[in-house]
C-alpha cells in the first residue's frame, strides 16, 4: 500500500514538473516575457503581410519579443511589438517583415540604425513588407502567360535566324562583311604601329607646350594683371573724356541758339540796329547828314568859327 501511494506521489511530481515544463516551453516559444520589463513598440507598414499575434520579433537575427496586436488604422497596419530592452535601437531603426521558415509562419525583424540619437518608443516605427513563398508563386503565375508568349515569340525569331543561316547569298555578304571589318581592324593596328614613334613624340610636344605655356602664363601674370587695370584706368579717362565732349556740345547748342535769337530779334523788333540794318531812308538821312557834318567841319577847318556874342542885353 505504501509503495502504491509513493508511485503515484511520484507520477504526480512528473506531471506538475511536465506541466511546469510545458507553460514555460510556450511563454519562451511564443516570445512572452514574465519579467514585467518589456517595452511595447507601435510598427506601422502598408499590409500585414500575414503577421499574427505571438509572431517572433528578433533584432539582428536575435529573438528579442513578439507581436501583440495587429490593428488596421487608417490606410495602414499597425503592429504593435513586445521587445526586451530598446538600448540598442537608433532613430533610424526600421522594421520588415521576413518569412519565419519555408514551410511558412512569418515574424517581425527589427534593424537598429547607425543614428547617434536613441529611439523614442512613443513614434512609430516604419516597416516593410518582403515577398514571400506565396507572392512569388502569384507573381509567377501572372506572368505566366507573357512568359508562354515571350517563348513563342522566341522561337519565331529562331526560326527567321535560321532560314537567314541557310540563304547562301546572307551567308556570303555576311562573310565579306565580316573580311572587310578584319581587314580594316587590321589596317588600323599597321598604321598605329608604323606611327607609333610620330604619335608619341606629338604627344609629348603638346605636354611640353603645354608646360611652357603654363609657366610663361605664371610668369606674366603680374604684367598682364597691370596692363587690364592700365586699360580699365583708359577706359575710365575715355568715358569721362566723353561725358566732357558731350557738355561742350550742348554748350555750342545753347550758344547757337542764342546767337539765333539775337538775330530773330534784330530783325523783328524795330530797334535801332534793326532800322539801321534793314531801314534804307534812315539810311539815306544818316548818310546826309554825315555828309552834312563832314562839310561842315572841313569849313571850321578852312574859314574858323565867327562867333557873335552879345553880353547884358538881348538882340
């Protein structure tokens, strides 16, 4: 009796151990941590991609968590992510989505980043969705068709490139062809090869040149520096030369046009000049009587003055 009840004492210790065994087996394979220190990160991509709850999370190749939740917001997924510590994420850290194994299953791959700044678990994390067994399989089967067509339309063309094989005039041409291109590769290499020594030698003249013209230009710098300012300087003089021969022309305008306002006026106001240019009796008059006083004085020369004078009484 008493070895009866140690057996079953003993089978019931291995089932609370299997058991025991069995929960902390799934905690640490479905990536649930019992430390109560995990950080929940927020990763947003355009398609789940076929991620589920309990989905591995590994950095680097590393387990690290596993997802949460996998809520659809706004145009996008958001998965939210339990992962074991966040020291070692950048700013920059992004987020894919990979296939888990070839049979399938898919998990959450985390890359750190090389930023110097830590990463803030309150901002979303970008991620990524990559190309599955699956999409691969779709994809091949969408292309099937032009994949069907593509090798038709590649065996037309090996059939016209085999009916061109088999005319002997293509083949001939072909061929002469081909000779002509030899020949004149042949041609090109004789003549490389005759001046060869002449190719050289005029390479290295133009270094040479070269050289010398970079030295002569070292060497004149300075001259040539002071002959553009000289000519800046002459052109500065010749512009002010200008600016004055420009004034003295608007000068000669004035003066012109004053000149010919003294002459419209002599002869449009009647004055004195005006009358003794353009008046032929003041004239004449002022000629007589210059004739007049010429007689006269040619008398007071010849004959005296007589002059009469009465003092104290009237005549």
């Amino acid at each position: 009796m008493l070895n009866k009840n140690n057996n079953d004492m003993k089978v019931g210790i291995v089932a609370i151990i299997g058991t025991i065994l069995f929960i902390v087996g799934m905690v640490l394979g479905k990536g649930i941590s019992i430390s109560g220190k995990d950080t929940q990160l927020k990763i947003r991509v355009s398609n789940s991609g076929g991620i589920k709850v309990s989905s591995p999370l590994v950095v680097n190749g590393v387990k690290r968590g596993s997802v949460v939740a996998v809520d659809n917001v706004g145009n996008g997924v958001v998965i939210t992510v339990s992962i074991d510590d966040i020291k070692d994420l950048r700013e920059d850290a992004t987020a894919k989505i990979t296939i888990l194994e070839i049979t399938g299953g898919k998990k959450i791959e985390i890359f750190p980043g090389q930023s110097s700044n830590l990463y803030n678990p309150n901002i979303e994390m970008l991620g990524r969705n990559t190309a599955d067994i699956s999409d691969m399989i779709s994809l091949l089967s969408d292309v099937s068709g032009d994949a069907v067509s593509l090798i038709r339309r590649l065996d037309t063309v090996s059939q016209a490139f085999t009916k061109v094989l088999e005319d002997g005039t293509a083949m001939q041409n072909l061929k002469l062809t081909l000779d002509g291109t030899s020949n004149l590769v042949l041609n090109t290499n004789t003549l490389l090869n005759k001046n060869y020594n002449n190719i050289d030698e005029t390479l290295k003249n133009i270094k040479i040149i070269t050289a010398d013209l970079k030295v002569a230009i070292q060497k004149h710098e300075p001259n040539i520096d002071s002959l553009f300012t000289e000519l800046k300087s002459t052109l500065k003089n010749i512009d002010n030369l200008i600016g004055k021969t420009d004034k003295t022309v608007i000068n000669v305008d004035n003066l012109l046009l004053s000149i010919n306002g003294i002459t419209n006026d002599i002869k449009t106001n009647g004055s004195l000049v005006n009358r003794l240019l353009y008046d032929k009796h003041l004239s004449n008059d002022l000629d007589s009587t210059l004739k007049s006083l010429s007689t006269l004085v040619n008398s007071i020369n010849n004959h005296g003055v007589n002059v009469n004078v009465r003092l104290g009484t009237r005549p």
